[in-house]
C-alpha cells in the first residue's frame, strides 16, 4: 500500500470486483486480483 493513498470505497448494486476496479483504474481491469486489503491480500485470496 502507498503511505500517501487514500481510501475509496465504492457501492455497486450486484456488481462485481471487475465492474468497479475497471470504474477506477479507466482499463479493464480483473478486480480479483487488483483490489487488495490493508494487509496487502488480494480479493482472490480472502474471498475465493
């Protein structure tokens, strides 16, 4: 995680990870593994 980043936090109705990392980052994106926790774990590895 960068010290200087900040948080977002993003509701999407039945979405998915891959919807709002590709909303984020502009590109597509596979949010599974490109959303990661303060631990630096990716969605893949805690939810899947």
């Amino acid at each position: 995680m960068i010290p200087s980043a900040k948080t977002i936090q993003i509701y999407l109705p039945k979405g998915n990870p891959r919807g709002a990392s590709s909303l984020v980052s502009g590109r597509s994106t596979n949010g599974w593994i490109e959303w990661k926790n303060e631990a630096g774990k990716t969605l893949d590895s805690v939810y899947r």
